[in-house]
C-alpha cells in the first residue's frame, strides 16, 4: 500500500490496541455490547494492519527520544511473523473472551481493557528498534498481564503475585545491563549496542549478554526460572491462558534472538568465547538450560492432575525447544527454533481454548472427575484431538516438521545428548497428551454430566480457525519457511532450501516430504476403512454394558481408571522430585526474611534520639559531598 | 469372479468356527480343575485350534464348569449375554445336568437348561480331559452339520428363558 | 511406470502382512514344540483372524472405539513404505530415519484413543502401561539410532543400506548397538519379558479387553504388520538390508527365530521394572557404544 507510508503504519500499528483498550474501558460503563463490539474491532483491524505490514524491512523510525538516546521502532521478517502470532491470537481469544468471560461473577470493565493493552504492549515488543522502548513495552506488558491473571479468583492472587515479583527481578537484571550499555555507548538503537558489544571486552561482553538472558528467561520459563509458570498459567481465567501461554513466553525467545543474534552476532560469539561442538560456551550452556527444561517439564507434566497444570509444565517444557532450537547457531536450528515458536502458539492455544470450553460446561478441571465426554462435546474433542497431535510431534498436523528441523540441526552439530533429551521430552509428550485426551474425552460418562451440551458457536470459531492452520502448516510448512528463511537471512544466516511440502536432500541429513506422508495416511485409512466395512455391521452397546468378569456396570459405580494415570511411572521418577527449585526459592527467601528482621528491629528502633542522630549524619555526609565534591573525584 | 451362495458362505464359515474355538477362561466351579490337564502338554487341547481368553467379548465357548449358585447365575446370564453370536454353550459336569452331588441343596440350580441354552453336556464328577476333548468334538461335529444353533434358541425363547431366570433370581 | 508404481503400492502391504504372518505361524508351531507337545496346525493364524471377521455380530461402544483399530491397520501400512523392503527403497526418500520413528507411533497411538473409548479401566491401565513401556524402550532405541545415524553421517535408510553392502554389516562395526537393538526390538513387539500390555492374567488383555469380532480379527492384521515392521527396521539398520526379497526375508527369519527362543522361557517384568531395567544397562550400554562412536 503506498499511500500509507511504513512509518505511519507502525506507529499505527502499536497504537491500535491501546486506543481500542481505553475506548472499550469507557464504552464498556455504557453498555457491554459497545464493549464487545470495540474489542473486536480493534483486534481484528491489528490483524489488517498486520497484513498490510508484510514484506517489509526497515529499520529506524523515530518517534522519541530520552535520556540522549533515540526511541525507534523496526521491522523485519522475523518481527512481522511475531507480530502475526500476537495480533492473530488476540482477535481469538477475545471472540473466545466474549463468549466465555460471565458479566454477573465479576466486573469485566477492565478485563477488555488489559487484553488489548496487552496486545500493544506485544507489538510494541516486536517492533521495537532499541532497548528503551522494548523495556518500556516489556514492563507494560507484565502489568497488564499481572490484571488479567488476578481475575481466575481467589487462588490466582497468590499465583500474580509470585508471577509479577520475578518479572520485576528479571526486569531488574535486564535494566542493569541496559545502564552498563548505556554508559558505554550513549545510546541504546540496536545498531549501536552491536557496534559496542563488538569492540569491548569479553568479560563485559558476556556479562552483558547474561543479564539480558536471565531478565529474557524469567519471561521465557526456562529452568530454573521457571516456578511462577505452573501456577500462574493454571489459575489465570480460561481465555488469559491461552494468551499467556501461547503469546507471551514467545516474547522471551524473541528477545533471547535478538539478542544473541541482532547485538552478539554469531562470528562475534565465536571470537570471544571457546567452543564446544563448534558451539561458544555461552550458547552451548543456554542450550543445556534448555534441554533439561524440557526432559524435567515433561516428567512433570506426566504426573499432574489437574489439566491446565499439565499443559503449563508442557508449555516449559515446549518453549525448551524453541530456545534449543535458537541457541543453535545454524541457520537450520534457528529456524527450526521459530517455527516451533510459530506452532507452539497455534497448537496450545488450541489446546487451552478446548480445555477451557470443558471447563465452562463442567465447572471442573480436576481430570479425575471428568470423563466420556465425547458423546456430549464432538467438536471441542476433534478441536483438541488436533491440538495433542501437533503436540506430540506426530505427523501430519505441524508440530513435526519443526521438531524434525530442530532434530536434524542437532545431529548435524552432533550434539548428541541434547538431542536425545529431546526425544525423550518428545515421547514422554505422547504420555501426558493422552492423560489429556482420555480423562476427559474418553472413559466413562459420570452420571452429572449427561446434560452437558456443546460450547456456543462464538467459542468455537477460534478453535476450527487454529485447527486449520495447525493443518495447513503440518501439510505445507513451505508457507511459514518463506517468511522464517527471509528473516534469517535479514541476520545473517545462510538460506535453507525447502520446498512447499517439506525440505530436499542436502539441507539436513536426510529430506522430508510431508504430502507423501499425508496422502498415504489417508489412502491407507479409506482402504482399511472399505475393508472393515465388509463384514457385518457393528450395533452400538451402552458404556455400562461393559466386561467386569461377569458383574453389572451400574452409574454410581466409578468404573473410570481416572486418578494416577501414571501411578506405576512415578514410582520409576520418584528419586528426581526430591529436589525442586521453587524449595530453594522459599529458603532464599526465608534466608531474606530472618535477615531483615534483625536488621530491621536494629534500625527502626522507634526511639526518637536514634532517628534525630540519623537525620544529622546523613545531612552531614550530603553537605560534605555537595561542598566537597569538585575536590575529592 | 463368482458370487458366492449362502450356503457356500455357511459352510466355509463353519469349518472356519470349527478349527478355531476359543473358550472363556471363566472358573464357575469345581469342575474347572480338569481345565488345566486339558490345556497343557499332555492333553494338548491347543492343537485343535482351541485356546483360552479372557473377556466375553472375544471368545465362542462358555463353559460352565460345575455347579451354580443363584448369585454365580446372574453373573454368568451377564456373561452369556455380552458375547458376541455365534456361541455355544458346554455343560460340564453331571451339576448342570440334574444338580449332581448337591441335588437336593436350596441354593444350587438343577437343569442349567432352564436359563441358557446348552449344545453339549458332559457327564462325569469331574469328566477325565479325554471325555472333556470327545465333547469338543462332538461340538465341532454339531457345528459342522449346523446343528449348534443355541444361540439362535436363546434369541426366539427369550420369553421362556427371561421368565425362568426371574423366578429364581428374583 | 504407473502400472509399476500401483503394483508396489498394493503389493507391499500384502508382502509385509505374509511375512509377518509367516512369523506368527512360526511362533505357533516352535514355541508348542519347546513345550513338549503338538500345537495347532500351522496355519491356525488364518483360520482365527478369518473366524473373527466373519463373526455373525459385532458391538461397538461409539465411532471412536471402532476407529481405533482401523487407524491401527492404516498407521501400520503407512509406515511399510517407509521402510526399504528387500531392494524396494518405496517411499523411503520422503522420510528419514527420524521421520520414521514418529510415523511408527501413528498407529499406536490410533489404537490407543480406540482402546480408551471402551469405558472400560482395564483397557485404560492396558493402554498406560502400554505407553510408559514405549517411552521405557525409547530412550535406548534413540541413543542407538543416533549413533548408526552419526556412524554413517547420514539419516537416510537407503543410503545406510547402500553403506552396508558386501559384508560389512553395521552389527560387525558397532556391536553393542545391535545388541541392545534386539533387546528393545523385544518391547516394542511386546515380546515375553515385556508382555505387559496384553498380559491375560493381569489385565484382562489391556486395550483389546472390549474388542471382539471384526475388530479383534483387524488388530491381529495389525499385530502382523507390526512384527514385520519392527523386525525389518532393525534388519536394515543393523543387518544390511536386502538386495532382494529372499536375502531379506532370510535375515529376519533367523532374527525372529533367535527371538522365538529368549521368548518361550522368560517370565513378565512388572512394568516399571521394565522401564527400570531399560534405563539402566541397555541406555548404558547404548550411551557407551555413543561415545565410542564420537570420539572416532
């Protein structure tokens, strides 16, 4: 579009939702309807406007600046497939929000609000082209996100607020290595920072890139920063989880990349550090982080009982991936790593919007008391039966093609332990993805549950949408590889051939080719579909006609095999839960407790001449410096 | 290529039931000792295609080994009804024929022909694995000559055999 | 060109069904043998699998339950032609041996959302042992193809055979690999120390605990494709293949019949005995044949 130039676009680009947010805060007090009707608008304009924003790199535009260092917004490749993940998912969680979300439990004015403040707090994120504005967007987006998470109820209080103070912590990290930048380089546009980073000293170079990383991690929830995530995904209202789980830990990797490869590019990274497996130090101890994030997640996760928790620790353990997939320093890891970032958003977003639509009907997400809802909710359980396929890496929803990327940009660096904690994470994903399935899909059908109905259309049309895009990447990932292979080159990496179904020999060490897959499947299921329907019908028997060695099924017996699922698995995993980070986290901070408390009594002594004395000797030491000072330094 | 009559579809489906029974491995009574004998190596029963499962759902044969009580009957009335047609039923031992050792006991039934139909009795206190095995081939005979219809009975007499079982099972 | 191109696609399910039901008669008849008596005549499989189709009725509790074993069946045929048959490389260039691994659980896990719609706990305990025993064998069965994959710097089945040619197996260069390659070939076949899954004094055959009729006679369909599948993957990987169709079909009737022998005389694991044991001297084993592989 050339009548509006890429500048106005951005900036509209990052004010749409904020704009929207306020508008529905005050149309929302005269009527709910204008409030429903403003989110959706504005949502689904960031969406077009996304579209209009495609193929576009650029760099610098200005729209501020503070403290002697320019604000600027950018865009490349690989900014606009985030920006498609934030706005994309928004639009659908809010439909999703509007069916979902009751008026009479509690006050909604602000709810619109947070999640479209939300939503351009994201893409400021994205868009951004120096650190200032990212931090700035980074803090809006955790307080916004903190509003929206305190409103699952009463448990979701404790949940925000362990949520929100390592946010600060990490937030704190992050400002620290942005004032070392800062009193280097005066200024803080990405260009700058690299030009920096590449003619300064090692030590502060890694000291640098370490900050930055933890502040990335706690957002991104890689062991051991990870402890807010379980709860606070698993007590945040249906349609918040989606949003934090799907969107919002992709910002981490979206800082994690560009800092590794925007500010610390990869030749650099090589200079300064040693390298083990033709990796530096550095990233090879991200990539360890990452591994065991996803090995213990996932034996986590097998051994829950409450479903969104389950899908919380596997949300850990599949961000582990993307930030394998990124600190793997080629061009096929990197972009195995986005991909995976691409499909983690689509696919869990599914799997928490058909989850979410259970617990609406059921009021219970406790997978013990559910169960053989298939008969009463088909669509949510076909919704969701895509969602664990693309979960579980199998072919041929999209989940397998970046994984494989992921795997084959391993074995190609011969990193082989990593990659087989990667297998076994993904294995050990076929386990709890079919906890999920089966408890409360399959089984049988307690006795409250028969009146339960499907979910309103409103709620499914973000499902069917997800689905079909979880379809159309596994198919033809050749569609996201155009916009991943443009981003990467943007940075400097060498171009991957692909082709529109799957990737030729010579890119990896092996090819793909998902259509034949796919097409055989299908071929092979109609065939055996045609011959099991040759012989005699079949007549449909109730779920209590069942083989119980001769006794009558009766409803109030519980004839479910519900509770530890896993029983005999946990037995072999037992040595490993005995130490758990969030145990060392409650000792640090107990440490901090008993310390201030004594310190504490030590100072406030409530006696007024020790505060007169005080105010003296600190009025002293400040008339010293001020008539001093020009003297002494 | 040639269309194949019912009959010709019957008999190939008869021969095929015949060389592959696969008997509930259901305990009922006492008699269920001389199963074991029968199945292992010195009275090989597997080599005539028979074997034992588990569930209702998968196997031909019931065998009623020995004698029945009123709450053994409701399970196995449970039991005869989930399995799949065509089944046949084995009496085996002389309790399902006229009550045998407990012939004059309150709680055990007499004529197991009453409540399900039967195609094969084996008479004996305990039967020896050689009578047990003469009675299997006996049965295959009576499938072969598509006399074994037990089941067919069950399904027209349903009345009568309802009827039957509510008087006793109350 | 076509009319070759639809004969091998009919003909290699057809091919990899008869051989695996080859091996089930060849069970039926070896194993009696060991135990001092007759068994049932050798072509007993068919007459079971035809009785239960042509069982004069069937029950199913919903659509899932009776999809469960048909996506079984068509997960176990796709898979077939990934896998190089005797000098047929099929499909074998559209999926790498990683690829492979994925496509091999389709069908497990059809049957397995099949088995769970049964309402049934039986077939739920069935289907959860079932899966920890699969991520038990998959931690060694991973390490070994990682260092085959890494041995041959490629991942590609074809041009591991082509690698193998003459003689010079991959069993005669990394030895331990192949030997804790047959070890996990036994549980994933669900072979005697790992029959866990269908255990009959257990758990009432697990998964199959609800399935009769038409349905029972599709799954042992799929439990011949399954053993073909399983025993043609550890002949191409370690055994090198098979120029043609006789090599190869000799190859894996030695290995199933060494098989046949190890299964007749061992009692069950417990299941999480199982996955004990497969993690610590196969994963060991396999972990040391990795590292002699790295440092070469």
């Amino acid at each position: 579009m050339n009548n509006i130039s890429v500048d106005t676009l951005i900036k509209v680009i990052v004010l749409t939702p904020f704009v929207g947010g306020l508008l529905a805060f005050i149309g929302g007090k005269i009527h709910r309807w204008i409030r429903f009707l403003i989110a959706i608008v504005f949502s689904f304009a960031s969406v077009f406007e996304t579209f209009m924003l495609y193929n576009v790199s650029i760099g610098n535009i200005h729209w501020g600046s503070l403290f002697g260092s320019e604000l600027v917004f950018q865009t490349n490749p690989i900014t606009w497939l985030f920006l498609f993940i934030v706005t994309g998912m928004s639009a659908l969680i809010v439909l999703f929000s509007i069916g979902d979300m009751e008026e009479d439990k509690m006050k909604l004015d602000s709810y619109y609000m947070h999640l479209l403040f939300v939503e351009g707090a994201m893409a400021g994120i994205v868009l951004a082209g120096d650190l200032i504005t990212f931090f700035i967007f980074w803090e809006i987006m955790s307080w916004t996100s903190y509003f929206l998470v305190i409103y699952g109820g009463k448990k979701s209080l404790d949940a925000g607020y362990k949520y929100i103070i390592m946010s600060v912590i990490g937030a704190y990290a992050m400002f620290i290595a942005m004032a070392l930048l800062y009193g280097k380089a005066h200024s803080l546009v990405y260009a700058d920072v690299a030009n920096v980073l590449a003619t300064s000293s090692p030590s502060f170079t890694i000291w640098v890139v370490v900050l930055l990383a933890i502040g990335l991690f706690v957002k991104a929830a890689v062991m051991p920063l990870h402890t807010w995530l379980p709860d606070a995904h698993s007590e945040a209202p249906s349609p918040v989880s989606p949003l934090l789980s799907g969107v919002l830990i992709k910002m981490g990797a979206y800082g994690l990349f560009i800092v590794l490869y925007a500010f610390l590019t990869v030749n650099l990274a090589g200079k300064i550090m040693p390298k083990v497996f033709s990796t530096p130090v550095l990233l090879y101890i991200i990539q360890w982080l990452a591994g065991l994030s996803i090995v213990l997640a996932t034996f986590l996760a097998i051994m829950q009982e409450d479903a969104k928790r389950l899908l919380a620790y596997s949300s850990i353990s599949q961000i582990g991936y993307v930030v394998l997939g990124i600190a793997t320093a080629t061009s096929l890891g990197v972009a195995g790593g986005l991909f995976h970032a691409l499909n983690h958003a689509i696919f869990k977003g599914l799997l928490f919007l058909a989850v979410g639509s259970v617990i609406y009907r059921t009021g219970t997400r406790n997978l013990s008391e559910l169960g053989g809802l298939v008969k009463k909710m088909p669509f949510t359980f076909v919704a969701l039966l895509v969602g664990i396929i693309a979960l579980a890496g199998v072919p041929p929803m999209s989940g397998f093609v970046s994984k494989w990327m992921i795997y084959e940009a391993l074995l190609q660096k011969k990193e082989v332990f990593l990659l087989i904690m990667a297998f076994v994470g993904s294995t050990g994903a076929f386990l709890y993805v079919y906890r999920l399935v089966h408890s409360i899909f399959l089984g049988q059908l307690p006795q409250k549950y028969e009146n339960v109905k499907d979910v309103p259309i409103i709620m499914q049309i973000p499902m069917w949408v997800l689905a079909i895009l979880t379809m159309v990447f596994g198919v033809m990932p050749g569609i996201a590889m155009d916009v991943i292979v443009k981003g990467i080159e943007f940075f400097g990496f060498k171009p991957i051939a692909y082709t529109l179904y799957g990737f030729p020999a010579g890119t990896a060490m092996g090819s793909l080719k998902v259509i034949n897959i796919v097409s055989v499947l299908m071929i092979a299921f109609i065939a055996s579909w045609i011959f099991f329907l040759l012989f005699s019908k079949t007549r449909k028997v109730s779920q209590y006609d069942n083989y119980a060695a001769g006794q009558v099924v009766t409803p109030e017996l519980k004839y479910n095999y519900s509770f530890g699922f896993y029983m005999s698995f946990g037995r072999v995993i037992k040595p490993i839960f005995k130490w758990s980070i969030e145990r060392v986290y409650n000792y640090w901070v107990d440490a901090c407790k008993i310390f201030g408390d004594y310190y504490m009594r030590r100072v406030y002594t409530g006696n007024l001449g020790t505060y007169n004395s005080y105010i003296l000797i600190v009025v002293t030491i400040a008339a010293a410096a001020i008539l001093l000072g020009g003297k002494l330094w | 290529m040639e269309k194949m009559t019912e009959e010709q579809v019957r008999t190939i489906a008869n021969m095929l039931r015949k060389r592959s029974l696969w008997m509930i491995h259901y305990c009922t009574g006492c008699g269920a000792m001389e199963l074991p004998p029968t199945m292992t190596s010195r009275y090989d029963m597997e080599r005539f295609g028979m074997s034992p499962y588990v569930t209702p759902r998968q196997c031909d044969i019931l065998l009623v080994t020995g004698y029945l009580n009123v709450k053994t009957l409701r399970r196995l009335i449970t039991v005869y009804e989930q399995m799949l047609d065509p089944k046949y039923v084995i009496g085996f031992g002389s309790c399902t024929l006229n009550g045998g050792v407990y012939w004059d006991s309150y709680a055990v039934i007499k004529r197991l022909d009453r409540y399900i139909p039967v195609d094969v009795y084996i008479a004996g206190c305990m039967p020896r694995p050689e009578a047990v095995m003469s009675a299997f081939k006996h049965l295959m005979e009576l499938i072969d000559s598509g006399k074994a219809n037990g089941y067919k009975l069950y399904k027209k007499n349903l009345a009568y055999y309802k009827e039957n079982q509510r008087k006793v099972l109350g | 060109m076509v009319i070759e191109k639809v004969l091998m696609a009919v003909g290699a399910p057809l091919i990899a069904f008869a051989i695996g039901l080859s091996f089930i008669m060849l069970k039926r008849k070896v194993v009696p043998r060991i135990q001092r008596r007759y068994g049932p005549p050798v072509i007993q499989p068919i007459y079971d699998v035809l009785k239960l189709l042509l069982k004069e009725e069937n029950i199913s509790h919903g659509i899932i339950f009776s999809l469960g074993p048909i996506i079984a069946v068509a997960g176990s045929i796709l898979a077939v032609f990934f896998i190089p048959m005797g000098g047929w490389n099929m499909l074998s260039g559209s999926a790498d041996l990683i690829a492979l691994l994925y496509i091999m659980a389709i069908g497990s896990l059809g049957m397995a959302l099949g088995a769970g719609d049964s309402a049934n706990p039986n077939a739920s305990i069935g289907i959860s042992r079932a899966l920890t025993l699969m991520f038990g064998y998959d931690l060694p069965l991973v390490i070994i193809v990682i260092s085959v994959a890494l041995y041959y710097n490629t991942t590609s089945l074809p041009d591991i055979i082509a690698a193998q040619a003459h003689g010079n197996w991959t069993a005669w260069a990394l030895p331990l690999a192949a030997i804790v390659g047959f070890i996990v070939v036994y549980g994933a076949l669900g072979e005697h120390p790992f029959d866990i899954i269908t255990a009959p004094h257990e758990v009432a055959t697990g998964p199959m605990v609800e399935y009769g009729g038409k349905h029972l006679g599709l799954l042992m369909i799929n439990h011949a494709f399954h053993i073909y599948l399983e025993i043609a993957l550890f002949v191409d990987l370690f055994l090198g293949g098979g120029s043609n169709l006789l090599e190869f079909y000799v190859k894996m009737f030695v290995v199933f019949f060494i098989m046949i022998f190890f299964d007749s005389v061992f009692p069950r694991f417990r299941i999480d005995d199982a996955v004990r044991f497969y993690w610590k001297w196969p994963a060991i084993i396999a972990l040391v044949n990795l590292v002699i592989v790295l440092v070469r």
